[in-house]
C-alpha cells in the first residue's frame, strides 16, 4: 500500500477544530474539520501524541498548494484511527516513489520547510521526505519546494513515530532530523515529548546501520533529555566528542532557532550514529 494525490485538498477547512468533542476509546477524538472527516489523535501505542494541531484557516494559496502541488509531493497513505495515523500494513517504497535509488534524509516535523527545502535544493542526488501535521506548514513547504524546483522531496502529512516504525521499510533512511521539536516544557507536559525513553527503537528501525540521527534544540532541558535518552538506547551510539555536537552545517537558521537566541538561549545539537544490527 503505498502512492499519492491530493486527496482531502481543495475545500478551505480549519487546520484543526480546538472544540472537538470527546474521545472513542482508539486513542483519538472526532474532528469534522478533518479531511474525510477523520478524528484527531489523542495517543499512539497508548502513550500521547507529541502534538496538538493548530487553529486557523488555509489561506487561499495555502489552498492552492494542496490542489495542485500535492499531487506531486504528498504520499497519499493510508490511514488507521485518526487523520494523521498510518495505516500499520502501509509501506512506502522508496525507489517506486523517488524513480531511482538514493540516500533517504527524513525530517521529523519539518515546520515551514525552511531545512528540507534548502537541503533538498542543494542535493540533488539525495531523495527527501518530511513529516508533518501542521497543514499550512506542509502547504508552505509545497509552494518554496516548487519555486526552488527540488523534485526529490516528498511530503507525508502524519505522526512521526507512525512513520519511523512501520510506514518507512527497516534501513530505509540514510538520515533522520529532528530540529526543535515542541519542547513540551512544562512538567506536567513532558510526557508529551517526541524524544523520551523507547524511542531510539522506533527511530532507529528506520535508519540503515551507520546511518545518523541529527537533533538540534534551544531547550536545555530537553537536550539533556535527548542525550539521557539516546545514550542509553541499545541502537544508537554518540557521533561527537564532549558534550554536544558541532552546529550541523546543513541546517539552516529558522525562526525557531533565532527566537531561542534572542532569548539568551544555548542551541544544542547533537547527533547519534545507528549501531550495526547484531
Ligand atoms: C517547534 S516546530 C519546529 C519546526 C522546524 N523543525 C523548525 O525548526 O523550524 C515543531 C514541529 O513539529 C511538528 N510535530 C510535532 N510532533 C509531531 C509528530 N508526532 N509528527 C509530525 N510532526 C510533529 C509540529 O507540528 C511542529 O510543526
């Protein structure tokens, strides 16, 4: 099960609907404002989602991307409970999908597309793929990623951990970025975090042997949870010396990063390597 369109594009909806009603026992709440009509998701493998989907409308051109720039950049997958689930027997097939065989990037949450656009734009030998919920982001990856020409970038609009463990074949990826990831700082939110104990299994499933897992946060806190996490997974070892990694020249300066500076903020990368399969 694998392929494209624009499926659910062209009508002007809510990205999301914040007066849903409650949930259905699956882990997920009903949105009419939803393509399909499919609910919102409250929680994946029983443990909660690491996003809530933001309010707003599509602006016009916004709009106009999904109609007709989907086509040739969104993976149209099928889905499970909820609008941004993967259906688990889905499998993207990246040489079907790219037309040829090259070393896969993959970037978590991938925002206004600023990284992937400008990375798949400037390598045209690679083949990329973001993943994201937030709809008026993905229509904004669309419209820089067409204006730059990149024709080796794919978009899949759904829940990253979805995608890393069961959507993207074992070994598929070359690399896997995760740049600001919603910090979810306040306590009682942490469990919230994308980054948290497990999930070196569920990314690290996606990533060939050798291959990098490149994160970058203006979040002290969250870094350290990162390093914590991640040096205790059995998949995964450090792919820098001393504390932090060097600032990944790949990645572009976003508004997230600037705004971590103008408060003062350390930015913290790290980058851990995928152990050989034994
Ligand atoms: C703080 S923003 C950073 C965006 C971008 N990486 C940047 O540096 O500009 C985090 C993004 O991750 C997305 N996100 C959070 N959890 C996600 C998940 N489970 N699956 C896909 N995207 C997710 C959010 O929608 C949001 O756009």
């Amino acid at each position: 099960m694998s392929g494209r369109s624009a499926r659910g594009a062209g009508r002007a909806r809510p990205v999301t609907d914040p007066g849903r009603s409650a949930g259905s026992g699956t882990g997920a709440e009903s949105g009419p404002g939803y393509p399909g009509g499919m609910p919102e998701p409250r929680t994946f493998r029983d443990e909660p989602v690491s996003f809530v989907r933001r309010s707003g409308r599509m602006s016009e051109a916004q709009e106009r991307a999904f109609d007709e720039l989907a086509p040739h950049y969104v993976l149209d997958v099928p889905r499970h409970v909820a609008w941004t689930s993967v259906h688990p027997d889905a499998r993207l097939d990246p040489a079907a999908e790219y037309q040829r065989v090259a070393p896969l990037i993959v970037e978590v949450g991938s925002g206004q597309g600023h990284a992937i656009v400008a990375a798949a734009s400037s390598r045209p030998a690679d083949d990329f793929l973001a993943v994201e919920v937030f709809r008026a982001g993905l229509a904004r990856t669309m419209l820089d990623a067409d204006r730059a020409g990149a024709r080796n970038l794919r978009l899949i609009e759904a829940n990253a951990p979805e995608v890393l463990s069961s959507y993207l074949p074992e070994r598929a990826a070359s690399e896997v970025w995760i740049f600001f990831p919603d910090p979810w700082h306040k306590k009682r939110h942490t469990k919230r975090r994308l980054v948290r104990p497990g999930f070196g299994g569920t990314v690290g499933s996606a990533i060939r042997d050798g291959g990098l897992l490149r994160l970058a946060t203006d979040w002290e806190d969250y870094a350290l949870q990162m390093r914590e996490v991640l040096d205790a997974e059995p998949e995964f070892e450090r792919a820098f010396e001393g504390e932090w990694a060097e600032r990944f020249d790949g990645r572009v300066m976003t508004a997230f990063e600037r705004k971590g500076i103008a408060k003062g903020r350390d930015i913290r990368d790290l980058t851990y390597r995928r152990v050989a399969r034994g």
